[in-house]
C-alpha cells in the first residue's frame, strides 16, 4: 500500500483502524513494528482530530492496576526513545512528578504502588517533606505526611507524538488515509467490508479507535453481536497562566522545568508549562455531556478540533486550595483554559481487546490518559491481533469485562462521573463504590439485606460480602482504611466459625453458565481443554489455555450425559469465556448461555448433609465431585458435590423463583448465612485458586500449579517458578496482589492474593516465587504497604484439611 494518501483507497488491507488519535495512530505502528504492514488508518478529519489536540499530554507510570501501569511503563520507555527511532522531533519533558500525601493511608497506598513499580523496574521513591520542599520550593508542605517522587514522569506534545508514530508507521509501509469518514461496516465471510466516502475496503480485522465516538461507531457492529458499548463523555478543564516570576527564574538557574505535582487527597495536578502553570483539577460537580437534553443533546456529527465555553465555577475550590499550596499560582492571569470531551467507561479503564460478540474485530478506545497509555495500547492491541494475546495480563481493560448490562446509559452516566470525581480515589479492600447499585442482584436480595448483609458487585451481581449486627458501623467512613480489622472483621469470623462448625449457606448468583450439547460435544470439548473431562455424573475443573501458552480461563465441567456438558465460571467472564467457546466451536454443536435464569446456594460445612437431607430426595450419599438431578424443596435444581470452603457441601444450582424457598428453608433449618470476605478466607486455607488473581493470563497452567489438570504427556519441562502457600506475621494488613515478595532483599515473586485464614488463625498468601529461591519451610519478605513482613514458604498444598477428609466425608 504504496499509493499516495491523496490517492485511491486500496481495495484491501489486513487490518482497518478507524480513527487518527494516539492511540489508533500507536495501533498502527506497532502492528507495522510485528511485521503486519499491509494495514490501514482511516481518518475522517484530521490526526488528533478528537481528544488528542486538547490533551495536556502528562506521562505518568503511576497507576493502581497492574495492567495499566504495565501500559503506562511501556509508553514511557517507548516515548524517551521515539524521536530517534522515527527521526521525528518531539517535546517531551522528563521534569519527574511529585504525589502529595495528606494522610497515613495515601501513604500506604503510594508505598503499594511505588513496591508494585519496584516488579516493574520503575524507580519511584518515597518522600519525606524535606525532600518535597527540595524539590519543589514554591509549594508548601505544612500540612502534608509525605509523598511519592517518580523521576521518569514529564509531560509530552500530544500531536507531535501522533505524528511521530504516523511517522513510523508509514516508513515501515503502513498507509493513513484522513479526511475519509467511515460510515459503516459489513461482513465479509470472517472478515469486514469498511465503507467510507472514498469507497470501500475490504480487510480481515478491523478496529475501533474513534476515542470518544467509539459508542456510535460500535452501534455498527450490533448486528454481529457487539452490545452497545459502555462509554460516557465527560467535560474535563484545565488552565493555563501568563508567565510566573518565580518559575522562569528557577528554570534558568537549573536548565529544567520544575517537577510536576499531584494533590490526589484534593484532586488536581499542577505542572509547569513554559514559565506558567497548567492546573488540572478532577472535580466532584463534573458534568457529563451529550447524554440528553439537558446536557448538551446527543453528540454531533462532527466535533473535530472543537472546544466548549469554559465552565470556572465548577472548578473555583480546586483554584484556591492550589493557590494555597502554591502561591506563586495567585499572582498569574489566566492565559487559557481548555474544556474539552474526554470518554470514561465505568470503571474509568479503556478496552483494548477483542470485541464482545464480534469475531476479528477489536476495540482500542475509550481512553481517559490517552496520550500516557497510546504507546502501552498500541502495543496490547497489535498482540492480540498478531499473536492472539497480549504479553501482560490485560483483563483489565479487555473489553469482555463488561456484560450487556453495563451499557445502560443511566449505569454509565452514574458510574463515569463517580470515577472522574474520584479519579485520585482509593480503592480499599473492603469498601464498595455506591453510584448505581442493584444492578443485578439475587432472587434472595432483598432476604439477604433484612438479615444485614453488605453488598458488593461481582461481575455486576450484588453479593453479600458480610452480614452485619444491628449496632455495627456500616458507614462509608469505616472502609476507608487498607487495614484488615474494621467492624466485618469479628462478623466475618463468626460466620466461618458456622461453615466450620455447623452448616452455612451463601447466596452465589451470578456465575457464568453455558450447557454444551450435540454429536461430537465431547471430543470438542476435549480438545479445547488441557486435561480429561469428566465422566457421567461427575464433574472437574477443566483449564483453557490461550494461543501464547498462558492460562486462557478456569471452568468447572459437569458431565450429564456424552456430550451433554454444564460449563460454568466466573461472572466476570461470561462475555470472555462465551466468545472462548462460540469463536471455536462447530456450527453442529449448541451453546446455550443460562447465566440470566439459573441461580446458585452453597450449603456447606460438616453438618450440611443433615441439613439439607429432609428438603431433598438427592442422593447424598453420592462422593466428592458427583452431580446429580433432583428436587429440594420439591423444586427440580441440580446437585453438585462441590464447595470452594473446602468443607463437606453441595452447591444447588436452580431457577430463579426457586430460590427464596429454598434459601429460607435452608435457613430455618439453622443454616448460617456467610458472604464473599468468608469465602475469599476459607478458600485460601485450601490453596484454592481465584479467578482473576491466581488464575492469571500473566502465568503459564503449569506456574499456578495446575499440574494434576493437564495431560501427563503435554505438561513440558517444569516451570522455574511457581505458586506457593505463605503464612505471615500478622501486622493487621493482608498484602494485596502484586505485593512484591523479596529474599535477602532481592525480588523473587510476587503475591497473587491473600487473606486472614480464620481457621488456621494466620495471615495466608498464594504467592508467584522462583522455585530456586523458595524451598519449603525457608523464609521471605513481603512488602506490605511499605512494611517488610516475614513469611514462611509452603508448598503447593492446604493448610486446612490437607488430605480432603472434610471435603470427602
């Protein structure tokens, strides 16, 4: 694709990108960098048309989510090298970033990331005052505890980056075509026919990277499966002043720009630009737009290169605490100020990945760091395309992370202008975000909250995750805290002392949920997965692996008949998992997704089977890992001989109206409710892993220890690493994933999750160790939100009920 960008389109391409922003001009680049050259950008105006020639173009490697700040590292490392690799000239400042702590807990949530930095190779620092006042001497520090210096932060012109990448991308052979609108796309066997104002093209893959009019050009894709896409709009501002005195002094006398700051506890950042300021507030009065009306009406057709009226009285606190923290601020005018749109999905991740429903069709939008993330985007999406996984567990912004039912525009709206306006927010272990609630929720909702329990989403399902008394403090304020002993603490082990000693029962709707059937079902099903299916009336777990080698998803299989099969896991994964199957799978053989109308109780502990014997004409006698039909309640349910407690229990899978009378029978038996902070606790007493932590596209099946689920003759040389059970000194805090893990002083894993065990009365982790380096019964160091905690290695095996007698009884 050779012909000049004036010229015709080509009638084909590999692959199509839609949309001329960073990120899709980085998409383009690094498929060109793989070796896939003969692909395609279309832009309907010009590059950076959209948010990228508003963006204030700041590069931070901080992040909370491991994904991301493995997105951020690479863009980071990749800019700093860029202008030479392309011969292409760029502003790109490394001035380093500040974070200010006004708190204890900010504290320990900057040693947290800083410690998940240290993994990464990043050289974050902890600060004290003094050395923030060294570093930055016009703010004041006063009423600060510290804070978190990153030398490798800066900032960059956000249009010299796309052109640089355009740059690259066309020297390598890659074709940007602008000024061409893309009005729709059509199937072409497994591939699309892109249509545009200069015509059409053909291609294998196309991409979605139209920043902020990703949702209206994902209503394209609908009629092949995609659900509307979850994204909102959001006014964002930012200033920037006339010259500062103070600031063109200090950058003669040092030949540099002054560190940027952070005030996450406030929310704003304030970075210097040319001699002035650039003041970047995330407001909690913000505004979403073009959701109706009332905010602007729908989206026009063409917003390129367009701005709103600025909006100051939104944004007037955050000017006056900033000129209290910094008062050169209030001796300098107002030179500009910047509002424009910038897209959030609810959670305020981008997608990057496979469409849900849509084969050969991917997503690389909704991007509210844009510029921070292009390069690190760029990257994930070429390695889903190329070689069908990305190299960094990337879940978190896959875009199957979010069912159909995310897309409702009042959820979007709700969750988006909670996240902008907790953009610097902490996401603590045992707090849940209010905006939006009861999404989906249990047939036993309602039932479950008269009897205390608190909720939060998995999936989008409302689980309890504690029940509380009538005198407990529920607030808000109680969960703001990393520490493990707030007011659930005590419940939480009254209930495991129920599922240890007696029987209790949790509410588990929401579980992803597809019956396989047809001719041939079987010797499928057998070859998608790594290890044996189960017989007839059993069931196992069966792992996936993806096309790099890496763990793929977990399912527990029943077998009801040859090739009659009920394939569950996690609600998280339904779209994940059902596009896993359905890409696959031949047209002779049926999937039906039953996660909408089937519901599950876990009845467990040592006494359940007396408990649920007079509701039941099941067969309880039936062993471990056995299925079987029949009645509770006089109320057909299926019975599986299974429970992630690790104690003796049944899980009963049946239909929605069925199950108030089954849960109240169960309870009035003296079954004792439990929730989610119980289960996440007896499960790791058993070694057992977690969707999403343990179980990880960032390990290999054999890594998490999934040996005896793997065929003998396919397993391959043993790993160098491996997960490993830990106990800790109990210091009040569990490590949270990614907590690094350190002999001697030198890094050699990392924890994958961690709970106080209630039954073996220790802190437990699952931690990734180099097996070299972990032998039994040694001792490590874990890094606890800057605490170094001592560990004792296990092995691979339980600390409660090591040999499944419980289990088995």
């Amino acid at each position: 694709m050779n012909t000049s960008e004036t010229g015709r389109l080509p009638a084909k391409a590999k692959v199509v990108i839609i949309g001329g922003g960073a990120v899709g001009v980085s998409s383009l680049y690094h498929l060109a960098l793989a070796g896939w050259t003969d692909c395609l950008l279309l832009e309907r105006n010009e590059l950076t048309a959209g948010s990228t020639w508003h963006a204030a173009g700041n590069c931070p490697n901080f992040a909370g989510s491991w994904a991301i700040m493995n997105i951020q590292r690479y863009s980071m490392a990749l800019y700093r090298g860029l202008a030479d690799a392309v011969d292409y000239p760029m502003n790109y400042h490394v001035s380093g970033t500040i974070r200010y702590a006004h708190t204890p807990e900010r504290m320990e949530e900057f040693e947290h990331v800083r410690a998940m930095g240290d993994l990464q190779g990043l050289k974050m620092e902890r600060m004290t005052c003094e050395e923030i006042e060294a570093k930055y001497p016009i703010g004041q520090t006063h009423d600060l505890v510290g804070g978190l210096w990153d030398p490798e932060d800066g900032d960059i012109d956000p249009a010299q980056l796309t052109q640089a990448l355009a740059k690259g991308a066309r020297d390598l052979g890659a074709k940007i075509v602008r000024h061409c609108p893309v009005t729709g796309v059509t199937r072409d066997g497994d591939g699309w026919i892109v249509q545009t104002d200069l015509g059409d093209v053909a291609c294998d893959v196309v991409v979605n990277a139209a920043g902020y009019y990703a949702a209206r050009v994902a209503e394209w894709f609908a009629p092949h499966g995609r659900p509307p896409l979850p994204m909102v709009v959001m006014s964002h501002q930012y200033l920037l002043t006339e010259p500062i005195a103070e600031i063109e002094a200090w950058s003669k006398e040092h030949g540099r720009k002054l560190p940027m700051v952070r005030d996450p506890d406030v929310s704003y950042y304030l970075r210097q630009e040319k001699t002035g300021l650039n003041l970047g507030p995330y407001e909690r009065d913000c505004r979403a737009v073009w959701t109706g009306p009332e905010n602007g009406g729908d989206m026009p057709e063409d917003f390129s290169f367009q701005l709103w009226q600025e909006d100051l009285d939104r944004i007037e606190d955050y000017i006056a605490d900033a000129m209290e923290r910094v008062p050169a601020l209030a001796s300098a005018g107002v030179s500009s100020v910047i509002n424009g749109p910038i897209p959030y999905t609810p959670d305020g991740l981008p997608l990057i990945g496979p469409m849900p429903g849509v084969k050969n069709a991917y997503d690389a939008n909704t991007f509210t760091f844009g510029i921070a993330q292009a390069g690190g985007a760029g990257k994930v999406l070429a390695d889903w395309i190329t070689k069908g996984a990305p190299d960094w567990d990337c879940f978190a912004v896959d875009p199957r992370r979010f069912a159909a039912w995310a897309s409702d525009p009042a959820y979007c709206k709700a969750k988006a202008e909670e996240v902008y306006g907790h953009e610097y927010g902490m996401h603590f272990p045992h707090m849940r975000w209010p905006a939006a609630p009861n999404m989906r929720t249990s047939p036993n909702h309602d039932t479950l909250a008269a009897q205390g329990a608190q909720f939060a989403p998995y999936g989008g399902w409302e689980r309890a995750t504690w029940f509380a008394q009538p005198d407990d403090d529920t607030s808000w304020n109680t969960t703001q805290t990393w520490r493990r002993d707030g007011p659930w603490h005590t419940r939480v082990a009254k209930e495991i002392a129920a599922v240890r000693d007696g029987t209790g029962v949790l509410d588990l709707s929401g579980f992803s949920r597809f019956e396989l059937s047809g001719d041939g079902a079987a010797d499928w099903l057998s070859g998608m997965i790594a290890g044996h299916l189960p017989k007839v009336g059993r069931m196992t777990l069966c792992y996936f692996t993806g096309p790099t080698g890496r763990f793929a998803t977990e399912m527990s299989v029943s077998r009801w008949d040859e090739d009659a099969f009920t394939l569950i896991t996690a609600a998280a994964a339904r779209d994940h998992d059902r596009d896993l199957l359905t890409h696959a799978m031949p047209a002779a053989l049926t999937l039906t997704d039953r996660s909408d109308d089937i519901s599950c109780l876990l009845v467990t502990g040592p006494t359940s089977r007396a408990t649920l014997a007079p509701l039941t004409d099941g067969d309880l006698s039936l062993p471990w890992l056995s299925v079987q039909q029949a009645t509770v309640c006089g109320r057909p349910v299926r019975l599986q001989r299974v429970s992630f407690a690790g104690e003796l229990g049944w899980e009963i899978h049946g239909p929605f109206d069925a199950m108030p009378e089954i849960y109240a029978a169960l309870t009035d038996a003296g079954a004792r409710p439990f929730g989610m902070f119980a289960l996440d606790s007896l499960r790791i007493e058993k070694a057992y892993r977690a969707w999403g932590s343990d179980l990880s596209p960032g390990y290999t099946l054999r890594e998490i220890g999934a040996d005896r689920f793997i065929r003998k003759a396919e397993r391959g040389d043993d790993p160098p690493r491996a997960l490993h059970v830990l106990t800790l000194d109990d210091i009040g805090y569990d490590p949270l994933p990614m907590s690094p893990v350190r002999r001697n002083g030198q890094i050699v894993g990392e924890i994958t999750s961690a709970a106080y065990g209630h039954r073996v009365g220790k802190p437990i982790a699952l931690a990734m160790l180099a097996k070299a380096d972990a032998p039994g019964g040694s001792t490590v160091e874990v890094e606890v939100f800057g605490r170094i905690v001592n560990a004792k290695v296990h092995g691979d095996g339980a600390l409660w009920d090591a040999d499944n007698e419980r289990v088995r009884a």
